[in-house]
C-alpha cells in the first residue's frame, strides 16, 4: 500500500517526517501504515538524521490558585507558536510547583503530580505523554513520596535518576531534605535505589552528563556525583558559595547561577570560573538549556513577560553586563495566560 497514493514512498515519508511534533498522533490516526510509521523509533531517528527534528522548550503551567487546569506547553522560541499538550488524566487534575518532568525519546515524564482520587499517593505517581499516540500512560510509581527533588535523564541507557527533596509538603523536617536517589529502567519499568547521598538536599539540581549524575545544592555551595560504574557517590568542593542552581550542561561544562552571577565549571579538569551576569532585564531567571547548539536562557523580565536570551560564555567586560546576551523571543502575559511553574527550563527535541 502507498503511503500517500499517487507519491513515491521515499517522498511520502518525507513529507509526513516535516509535520509539527505535536501533530503526530493526528498522523497515527489517518491509517494502519501511517500509524506504524510514526510508531516505529527509526521515524523520529529519521527526524534528527535528516535535521527535521524540532527543540521546543516545555513551559509547565497551572490554573490559578486552585492549581487546577494544569497544562503543559511547547514553545518554539524562532517561531513564537506555542502548543498545548492534551490534558493530564482526570485522576491529576493538580499539580504543585514541586513537581519535576523529564523528556526521554519522543515521551515526556512527568512526577509529583496531586491527585482526588484515593488510588493515588499524592507526589509517587508517574505519567508519561506519549508524542506519537497523543496520548498520557500511567507508569509506575516512584519508589517513595517526594516533592522538590531533582532529576535527570541518561539518554544513552535510558536511565531516569531521582535525588533529594523532601516527603511532602507538609514535612516537618523540610529543611533537611532527603539523602535517598533512586533510578528508572524505562525498557524494563523498573526503580531501583541508589546509595544515600553524602548530603541531604531539597530544592536541589541536577545534570547527568560525561556518564555521571551531578547533584547541585540549592543553598550550601557544593556539588555531590554519582558514578553509575562504581556505584559510589563523590563530593566536589567549589569556590563559590551560595544557590548552585538552576543548571545545566552545555558543551563540556555545567553551568549554574550563583546570586545573579553564570558560572561555568569544567567538571573534567574541575576549574571554576566566572562566565556571565544575568542581564538587568531579567529579575526572575528559570534556567538555561542546550537548543539549536547554543545555550539558550529562559526567565521573566521587568514586565512579567517569559524572555529568551542567547547567551555567549566569556568573561564580562567591565561596565558591559549584556554583551553575552541575546534577546530573541518573548512571550508576553497576554500569550501565556496560566502562571508558569518554575522548576527550570527543558527542551524536547523530536
């Protein structure tokens, strides 16, 4: 059977291999043969080989103070279209500014969601958003209730990693946070937990990257590693103290802010240097991520609307705080309604 009747077959997926992200399951729809495309990986491997593939950035956000309506949106910063995915399930009609989300392949994960019915515990579940089906999945539960914990993704093994944060909202012993970090097998559907962490943290950041989980104080100043081959955790001293967070990796470095001030960490060669200062424009920094091969910067300006900034690693020159930055997009109140949650900037290339 033709793919499109009337094309050549190589044609007929080319065409179907420039259709927005979000309007894949729209695709899988039509019929049998578009349906088995757009589920088979090699589509969205396809996608990347042929530089098809679309970096949006994941804007979480919720209704108001009811914390009801929750959506989650992609935002393509060149064109300045935004997209909302299908609603959660109705058992998750919440979500609290604690919960974290991971893209992984063309599927995005979402814990620490809040729910009414009784069948859930409220923080432990996981949903996944599938791009090709449109459609959300249960997954299973994490290994315990937690809020305001960090986590990563290996996309070389499929790996979720899990670290920190606190029981609930409600936990007495929220200042102390948690030591225990667990990992998801997304093949086999699996948690396991992972040795205690050499400090307790909440708030906290992480990255994984150059095979390691990097786990990102929120207030003391230090870093914490997991290295997945020795099963060890390591502690990393920094020179500079304060919040370590949001960050992110970005060609052989993590970044991170630190009160307003980008530093840039070779963690190979373990050297710290200064790389920027947040822009005077920008009161309210989310994070920054890789897109489109360069660091892209995502927060709230002077008038409350979402910016994005490219930025350039360098040493500031004295009296010029915005030579590395970029403005390129703004999405203004009136564009985006719903407040934002503000757990960090994520992109999902697919």
């Amino acid at each position: 059977m033709e793919i499109i009747p009337g094309l050549p077959d190589d044609i007929s997926r080319e065409c179907l291999l420039r259709v927005s992200l979000t309007s894949h399951y729209k695709l899988a729809c039509v019929c049998k043969t578009w349906k088995e495309i757009v589920y088979n990986p090699i589509f969205y491997q396809d996608r990347k080989r042929f530089g098809l593939s679309q970096e949006l950035i994941i804007l979480p956000c919720w209704g108001g103070k009811t914390k009801k309506g929750c959506r989650i949106k992609l935002y393509d910063p060149l064109e300045r279209s935004c997209e909302t995915l299908p609603p959660f399930p109705p058992e998750f009609p919440y979500f609290s500014g604690c919960f974290n989300c991971v893209p992984f392949n063309h599927k995005l994960f979402v814990m620490g969601l809040l729910s009414d019915s009784p069948e859930f515990t409220n923080h432990k579940a996981l949903i996944i958003y599938d791009f090709s089906s449109g459609t959300w999945n249960r997954g299973l539960d994490l290994p315990d209730c937690r809020v305001d914990f960090c986590c990563s993704v290996d996309s070389a093994k499929g790996l979720l990693y899990i670290a920190g944060g606190c029981n609930s909202d409600e936990d007495e012993d929220y200042d102390d946070g948690l030591r225990t970090a667990a990992v998801y097998d997304v093949e086999e559907e699996k948690w396991e937990y992972l040795p205690p962490m050499i400090w307790s943290e909440y708030k906290c950041h992480s990255v994984f990257t150059d095979d390691k989980f990097y786990v990102m104080s929120h207030v003391e100043g230090h870093i914490q590693a997991y290295d997945p081959n020795t099963r060890q955790w390591s502690a990393i001293s920094t020179c500079y103290e304060g919040s370590m967070q949001p960050s992110f990796a970005a060609f052989g470095r993590i970044y991170y802010d630190c009160d307003g001030e980008i530093i840039e960490w070779d963690y190979v060669d373990n050297q710290f240097r200064l790389a920027g200062t947040l822009v005077p424009q920008l009161y309210r920094f989310i994070g920054g991520v890789m897109w489109n091969q360069q660091i892209l910067m995502v927060g709230f300006n002077t008038e409350n609307a979402m910016a994005f900034y490219l930025f350039e690693p360098s040493i500031p020159r004295e009296g010029g705080k915005e030579d590395n930055w970029t403005l390129i997009s703004t999405l203004s109140a009136t564009e985006l309604p719903d407040p934002v949650a503000t757990i960090g900037a994520l992109t999902f290339s697919g």
